[in-house]
DNA sequence: TCTAATTTGTGCGTATGTATG
DNA sequence: GCATACATACGCACAAATTAG
C-alpha cells in the first residue's frame, strides 16, 4: 500500500509550486482519484525524504498542513493517517467562452453559485478567432485544475486541447458531434433540439405556407441547426427556404421566420410593422435563444431556447465531482404571440 | 541552466535606455529567441545585483514591471519563473465589471477591439458584492499594467483601491462624483444625463399628465438618476412620483413612465397590452440603455442612453496612451414610438 | 526542533537628471 | 533663475517564505 502511495506523490524540483506543496497537492488528488481512502497510513516522513532527496523539514511543513486541514491525523510512534474520505480541493477553473452574449450571464451565474466557495473561475474569451483561442489556452496550461471550453468549431482546436491533461478539459454547449465522447461535456444537441422544438409547435407552423430560415453567412452559428431546420420540414412536407441575410423585400404574408440573430429579429419585426403584418396572424417569427425581452418585442416572440441556467449548473456539477456525463442540455419552445 | 540566463541579460551602463528597461528587454529577446520558455527560473535578483553592479532596486522595478505584464511570477522564498510561452503584448489589462448586462458587451467589444494585438484584456464582475470586489483586486495586485474599474457606489471601496498603484487605475461608467479627479476616468454624468436627456424629449412628456420613475429599491441603480429626474420635473412643474415596485394596478391613462431595469419593463409593457393600452397614445414609456431589441418591444421603445461603444473606445484610448483625462460619456434621448 | 542560507517583499533615505511651470 | 514633480538608480535594513542539514 504504502509502496503504490509513495508514488502518487509527484516532485518536480525546478517547478515554481514550493516542494511541500507539491506534497500537499499529491495527496489531494490522490484522495480526489480514490487511490488513497480514509485510515491508510501514510508514507512515513523518513521514507520521504529519502526516496525524493527532500529535507525532513519540508515534509513536516507538508505534513503539519495536512493535519491542520483535517485531511490526515498522526499517532505519534506510529505514523500518520489519511482521516477524511474526500477534500473538497480548491478549484481553479478557466472558463473560455467564445464571445459575451447576454444569455452568457445566465451561464456564468448558474457556474459562478454552484461552485460558489469551492474555487476560483476565470473567464476569456476566443471571439472564434483561432490564433486567440491557442494563446488563451498555451498560456494557461499548467494554471488551472479544470478546463471548460466553448470551442471553436474546427478540426483545428485539436492540438492545442491535446496540450491539456486530459482528464482537465470539459466541453460546453457546442462541440458535441466535434468531440463525441473524448470529454465529459454539457452540449447542446442543436439539429435534434430545432428538430423536437419545431414538431413541439408544429400546430402554429401548420398555419403558415412556408417557412424560411434567417441564417446569415459566414456566421457562428451552429450549421446543425440547419439541418435539423430541414429535416424537419421535409418531414412534414413543408415548403421551406434559407435566406443568407434578411430585407424588407422578402417579407410576404402567411410566411413564417425562424431568425437567430437580434439584427435580423429587429429588421424583421420592423419590416412587418411597416407593411403593418401582425406576427402571429400575417406571419409567424420564432427566434433563437430567449431574454426576458423578447417576451415584450411586438407582442411577445416565440422563441427555441436552451435553458442556460441549467447549462451552468450542470458544468458546474461536473467540473467539482469529476464526472465524467455527457450531458444534453434541455431545449424547450417557448409559445408566444408570434406564431 | 541560469547561467546561461544570466548571460542573456545585456546591459550598457551608458546607454540612453534606463537598466531597469535594458533588463525587460533582455527578457522579452530570450522569449523571442526561444532560448527561456515557460516554467524556466529567472536568475535571482541578488544574482543579478552581484553580476551587473547593478542596484536591488534596479533589478526589482524591471522584476516587477515584467509580472504586472504577466510574463514572469514570483514565487517569495523560492524565486521568478516565466509565464508565458511567448510574449508580445505590453498591456495587461484587468477590467473589472458590476455584472453582465446586454449593453456591457458593447463596452467590451469596442474595448477590446480597440486594444487589439497590443494588450491582453482579462474580465471579471464583482456583482456589487463588497467581498468578491476586494477579494478579485487583493489577488490581481502586481499581475496587471492597467486596473480598469466599475466601482461598486461606496467610499468602502477606497482602502482596496490605494493597494493598486494610483497610475494603473482607470474608472469606468459610474464613479464620477465618489472619485473626483483622483483617477483618468469615462463616466456617465447621472444626473446632468438624465435631466437634459428629459429636457431635449420636453415635448413628448407634455403630452402626459404625469410622470412616473420607476425606481426598485433596494438597486445598483444610481442615485443621481433620481435627483436627475426630481430637478426636471420641478423646474417644469410637472407632476410626478416615484415607484418603487411596478405593478398592473399601478398602470394609469395619460401617465408617463421611466423604467431602469428590463423587468419592470416588461412588466410594465405586459400590463400595458392586457388592458389595450397603446404606448405613445395612451401610456408613454422611456426606458433607460438603449439595446437593439428596445427597437422593437412593443412598437419602439423611447430611450435615454449612454453611448456605451464610444465608452468602451474612449477608455481603450486613455489605457494605450496612459492619458488622464477624465471624460463624461455622451448621452442622449432616442426617440421611438413608445413616447 | 533548531540553525543557516537563499530568496522575495517592503520600507525609507538619498542622489541625479529631466521636464514643467 | 527657481521651485516642483517625476523617473531613474543606489544603499541599507528587516520581514517572511522556502529549503537544507
């Protein structure tokens, strides 16, 4: 036992963490990994020394913190003891967003509470510029005990997320099909989630011709979007376009508008105020992720939306209990005047 | 290994260049040159000091110079480490913000932007929470060449802040009136803004019999909006009142309503549909920060705003150039159809 | 447990040159 | 010419952290 133990704990004598640190944190993660469990005895202090060339102090020192943590007790002429079953460790955790949307807020919140005093979050951003998302991450490494990351939704994430150990990083709402099952992650699952969504109101779509997708390129939003858009109304056989940008002109009546970006949602209510369309009777508008707002634009918008709260939550659970889920985050329609 | 650091410190007794920038300059050459890279130790400063017939002080301003850029950190009793895999930006900004509204990423943006490759922005909120606040500055002292900061309204802020060096902080958004001219600032002028914000939109508000703020308390709201609000509507002699919580029954014909918090303004704007209210007709409705979607709630809502891209820009521009100036944002009405 | 060596961190005093008014 | 402020540089002293023996 005592052998597999002294193992776990790991030296590096250049490294800028004082060596009785490095002690301290061995023991952590060995608790955290379930290698170690209450009432194994420790290495001794002699032992230690010897195997890693360490001055007797700089154990003791390691040690007498331990024991004022309560994470091991000593029994003098005998030796000292692991006395907790688990550490709650501090968390140190980088938190890489790609861009700061308001929905974004309900995500860092939800994390922020759960992890509440258990760690320190940080947050970047990559704005899906590639070369930011390297420095951001090349930079870090070695600093945080978790990694949880929007990706940019490229191939060429790869080798830089290959630089972090492994079993630091964690996906957060996209990268679902980029990553499978390589990280635990909290995705969302965006060509079922439009697809579920626009059967769940297929009785307000029924009511309109056809139905035309706003999805302006080149943007970030998620292509699977789009395809869930299109299986969908093939499989209902309804008659449907994808408009790159949207203008006044290609408002029509009994036309409904699935929209995602705020731009195109403001050009397109105001559009329909001009022609004096009433959403919801001349024209349907779902949009895409939900604010408080968009209860009250025109008269209230019919929107597909994750539950973002429940996103960071979620991550928050995974990243302090080391889980390994891949979990879908819950997407829902949310009925309102516009359709 | 140091001793081959320690000969990549070039230093010219009489140069023009100050040594303690000779010293970051040598550094900032080994980065480039890939003969140090991250985790590398720094030759010690008594080391240096020995060496060069340099001052301690000498060694320590350059020392210190190099982590507030964060390509070094500092470890007491053991010594300096590099960082950063490589470095190109001289600025290292610490932007520390209230909490994540919509309009907050306007700032950010237009910051950022302007910042571009020659700085590494680093945000963080302290949700007006007295703690987090002085627990975030506490550990960012030393990491940063810039402290970029929205206060929280209250003189218990001060203590914190004299830990940080006075040239390194700016003042962000609120804080005008707390700070004076103790720091280079962009702020808003509450209660000029408002006033003459209400004054340019006097013929809109001649229209109602009343009008009313909107004003939640306990808030973050500025105060000064308020007296804002109280000396225009007493220089005109307009009839008003302060509300501290909306509520349908609340909601009367011919009265105007201030709203500072997207809440109340859909609560207001919900009550307004259900009794067939029309806002600009019947109910008039000025809501304060502006966001695209405020186009078109209801049918346009009337605003008074700051302008938050030019903040976020103006405050870039005092950071770059290390200018003092103490700038009030511009803000104005806009109108809509809700007045 | 104690001593010793090395390191960073901080404070104070001093001196010099330069820019500003 | 004078006063002031600021940046640069030096010297000394002491505290606290890290580590060795």
């Amino acid at each position: 036992m005592q052998e597999r133990m002294i193992d776990l704990i790991k030296i590096t004598p250049d490294s800028p963490v004082p060596k009785y640190k490095q002690i301290i944190n061995s023991i952590y993660d060995a608790l955290d990994n379930k290698v170690v469990e209450k009432g194994n005895k420790m290495p001794s202090i002699n032992e230690l020394c010897r195997k890693y060339n360490l001055s007797r102090d700089t154990v003791i020192t390691a040690f007498n913190e331990l024991q004022s943590r309560g994470i091991v007790t000593s029994q003098p002429g005998k030796g000292y003891y692991i006395a907790k079953p688990s550490a709650d460790q501090h968390h140190h955790i980088f938190l890489l967003f790609d861009n700061l949307t308001s929905y974004k807020e309900d995500i860092y919140s939800a994390f922020r509470e759960e992890i509440g005093r258990k760690g320190k979050v940080e947050i970047y951003f990559h704005h899906f510029n590639l070369k930011i998302f390297n420095n951001l991450i090349e930079d870090s490494i070695g600093d945080y005990t978790a990694y949880v990351i929007m990706p940019i939704p490229s191939k060429s994430v790869e080798p830089i997320l290959d630089l972090i150990p492994k079993d630091k990083i964690y996906i957060l709402d996209r990268g679902r099909r980029l990553f499978g099952r390589k990280f635990p992650s909290v995705c969302q699952n965006f060509k079922e989630d439009v697809y579920n969504a626009l059967r769940s109101g297929s009785d307000l779509i029924g009511k309109y011709q056809k139905l035309s997708m706003i999805f302006p390129e080149p943007s970030n939003i998620p292509r699977d979007i789009k395809r869930g858009f299109e299986r969908y109304c093939k499989e209902i056989g309804m008659d449907y376009d994808i408009i790159q940008e949207f203008s006044a002109d290609k408002l029509a009546k009994n036309q409904a508008y699935l929209v995602f970006d705020d731009k195109s949602l403001v050009k397109l209510v105001q559009s329909a105020q001009a022609l004096r369309f009433v959403p919801g009777r001349d024209i349907g508008i779902i949009s895409y992720n939900d604010t408080p707002l968009k209860s009250v634009v025109a008269t209230g918008i019919t929107t597909i939306s994750t539950d973002f709260t429940a996103m960071g939550k979620s991550m928050a659970d995974l990243v302090l209990n080391r889980k390994k889920d891949h979990i879908i985050n819950p997407c829902s329609l949310i009925r309102r005047n516009s359709m």
